[in-house]
C-alpha cells in the first residue's frame, strides 16, 4: 500500500465545485495547470473516470500506458496519466484514499448479463453513462476505450488471479489530479449493485477544480 | 499436444517476425499459432466484423473470468457481453493480457532506429504502428485502438502491483488455438512485448493454421470453464439467431 498524501487546498476556493449523483455522467473541461479532485463524499463510491485531449480527443487515457509508464497497474500520486499518443494528461498529486484501478474496466449492461444473471440486462450501467455524457461533447462509442475506476480495489495476484474486493476508500477520502494539458473528463458516477466496488449501495462523489 | 487433422486445414501461413497479419476468422474455423522458435511475441486486437465498433474488450474479458492471464478455457469478449474466440488448447500456459504493445519510442529506445531504407524488412517496428497501420486497411484508425492480448508473452504482478516480465515462457513448438464464436476480425503482429528486456531487437516469427472445427457441444471444455462463460456463450448464439 503507498503511502497517503494530502492536499492543502481550500474547497472554499475552488472555481468550480459540484456533486454527481449515482448513475450520472459529468463532463467537464479542465485547463492545463488547474488542479482536480474527485471525493468519495459516502465512501466505496467507484468514480469510473475517461480523460481526453481537448485539443484531439483521439489522444485519449491509455489504461495499459499508463501501466507501462510507471511499471505498476495501481495508480496513486506520482502517477502520470498517459494518453494514446504518449502524452501526460494529468498528474496525480494526492490520494488519501492509496490505490486506484484502472484494469476493471466499466460496468455495462451487457457484461452484467455476462457475469451475473442474463435478466439483469436492464440494471443501470456505467457504459450507458458514458454514452450519454460522452455525446454532449461530440463523441462516442469508438471514443470510449478503458478507464480508471477511481477508489476501487481490484487486486492482481502474483499467480495471475483478478477479483474485485471490498472497497479500501472511506467518506471524505479523495484523489486530486494536475491537469497537464487542457482535458475533457467524462466520469460515470457508477451505479453497480451487483459486486462490492460501490459497497451495494452507489452514492454521490464531488468534483473541485482550483485555478 | 494435438496434431490437426490435415484435412481439416483450410490454410497455413507463416508470419514472418515484426510483420502484420490479419483475416477474418469465420465462425466455425480455429487459428492455431505456433512459436516455431520460442520466445515469441504476438500482439493481437479482436474486432467483430460485422460491428466493428464491437471489439475485444480485455477488462471485460478478465473481469468476468477473475484472471490476469488467459490460458485454455479462457474466452475472449467484446464489450457486447459476446465471444470472439474462446481458448479450446494452449501448450505455452500463460498469454499476456495487460502490457499491452510497443511503440516506436519504446523500440527506439532500447534499440536505436533501424529502417527501411537501410536494413529492408529486417528494420525495427512497433506493434502500435503496425495495429494502426493493418486497421487502416478495414477503414479503421486510432480510435478503434483497444487493449491487446501478447499471446506467448508472460508479465506478473507483484504484491505492490509492479509489472514482471517472465523470459522464456513460450518453447519452441508452443502453440495456442483460437477458435471463432463470431466472424472475428483478427488484427496481429510479431512485435516485441513492451517490457521484454532482450539486449537485442529479436522479434520472432510464428506459423498460423486455420482450420474447420465443429460447433461447441453442450459439455465443450470453455463453455463450462466457468459459470460466466456459459451465459458468454448463450449470449453470442443468440446473436446468430
């Protein structure tokens, strides 16, 4: 487990300060140098997060880039979000939550069927979020590629096991990011009820941007 | 350690090393690929032809079978909760689902440039250009980029979440089948694995097999690996209904 890292930015001060509900999508620009936090206001809240390059969108969040930049699949301060095209889109500069994935991928309607009951088609899905966050920007399906879940737990094991375990986020607990370049970030409020990655019970996660 | 029934082989073909490939998989064939020499590396992208906004979708694929490897009985699917190929036989044990592909800038790196004009088709490629290049060739682009599987290559995660790279994984003969549940667009290349640390450029080039296999039957080996996989496999043939 890395170790925690506070921020000493005042929430009063920030630009920009709002509350995404479970189930619901918010996409944002962020300009480059201001800072960005995403806060589990409940705790076990899955923020499942896309960034893309303003500038070009199809220079977007690499999951396996980022991996590869830093060696290490979990992500935490010091780790700098990669794009397809080699590029830095963000930098993580604090974590009081420790460890973050981005290997689980997102919930869709379809894997449900897949992994839990093939009635559950019509439960609720981050992919469906993203779908109707990502078209208020322009983009779309091809635009969609693996995302980071921020506070959730999705440990690997040397022998090659994948599972999805309780939570290691609480309330209050955040990640906070520094925009290298101007970015567009889509988040997905998840809305899972069927694994432990929002305790079974989605609630609400803030955004802050500082100037 | 099967032979294949010579008179079910639709065709043979060798992938020399660093080079592209790809075909359209039906439904009903296996690809076998052999790594004559051992050590080899093969990136792989899934897409399905028909849909090709469908595509390989590896979290999903590890998530639903709760592994990081993928070896016999494993199912590759799509975002659409369908398979593209499922895992009927490997000989090598352990393919790579999360380092995903070199680029020109990793390969430049740890081997300095090498190019056409001077060293002819022995020059130094990058499974990136190369997946963006053969996507070219189906009308796709960069957005239609994905997570690959490294077949033949071995990474493992330590307690802190560090990447391994294990040489030496695949001897030579290994060969892993690929057997299509859909019209599978396979998209591949004999690229280095990003994190190999050989202290030479040594692609490696693999024989492919396409050969007729029957249907999978009610006790098939995957579609019962895992409780997953056989609603996986309820899901893709409804879509052929």
């Amino acid at each position: 487990m890395s170790t925690l890292t506070e921020s000493t930015l005042d929430p009063a001060k920030a630009a920009c300060d709002f509350t995404i509900l479970a189930g619901e999508p918010w996409i944002h620009v962020i300009k480059m140098g201001q800072a960005f936090r995403i806060e589990d206001l409940e705790g076990n809240q899955a923020a499942d997060t896309l960034f893309f390059n303003a500038a070009d969108p199809v220079d977007r969040y690499s999951a396996h880039d980022t991996i590869m930049e830093q060696g290490a699949i979990y992500l935490t301060t010091g780790t700098k979000l990669m794009s397809t095209r080699g590029n830095v889109l963000l930098t993580i500069t604090a974590d009081t939550c420790g460890r973050h994935d981005t290997l689980g991928g997102a919930c869709a309607c379809e894997s449900n069927m897949v992994r839990y009951a093939i009635e559950n088609r019509s439960m609720h899905a981050c992919r469906d979020t993203f779908l109707l966050g990502a078209r208020q920007m322009g983009l779309g399906k091809r635009d969609l590629a693996h995302n980071i879940n921020f506070f959730m737990n999705v440990p690997v094991t040397p022998d090659g096991g994948l599972t999805f375990a309780d939570g290691i986020s609480a309330a209050g607990r955040y990640v906070e990011m520094r925009a290298e370049m101007d970015v567009i970030a889509l988040i997905s409020n998840c809305p899972q009820l069927n694994n432990p990655c929002n305790g079974y019970n989605p609630t609400p996660v803030r955004v802050l941007i500082w100037n | 350690m099967s032979a294949i029934d010579p008179s079910l082989i639709r065709f043979e073909e060798t992938v020399s090393a660093g080079a592209n490939w790809s075909h359209v998989l039906k439904r009903g064939s296996t690809l076998r690929i052999t790594d004559t020499e051992g050590g080899a590396n093969v990136a792989a992208l899934l897409y399905n032809f028909e849909l090709l906004s469908e595509r390989l979708n590896v979290p999903d694929t590890l998530k639903c079978q709760h592994t990081a490897r993928l070896t016999k009985g494993h199912c590759l699917y799509t975002d659409m909760g369908r398979i593209l190929v499922s895992i009927t036989d490997d000989t090598c044990g352990w393919h790579d689902p999360l380092g995903g592909w070199s680029t020109a800038k990793i390969v430049e790196a740890k081997y300095g440039v090498k190019n056409y004009q001077t060293a002819r088709n022995d020059w130094h490629r990058n499974a990136h250009d190369n997946f963006v290049t053969e996507l070219g060739k189906y009308g796709m682009d960069e957005r239609d980029l994905a997570m690959n599987v490294n077949f033949f290559s071995k990474v493992t995660v330590d307690d802190a979440g560090r990447l391994i790279f294990r040489p030496g994984n695949s001897k030579a003969g290994a060969f892993v089948d690929l057997r299509s549940e859909m019209n599978t667009l396979v998209i591949l290349n004999t690229c280095i694995h990003p994190l190999d640390r050989a202290p030479t450029y040594a692609p490696k080039p693999v024989k492919l097999a396409i050969y007729t296999s029957p249907p999978p039957a009610a006790d098939d080996y995957c579609r019962n690996f895992r409780a997953e996989n056989q609603r996986g496999f309820i899901l893709t043939e409804r879509y052929f209904l």
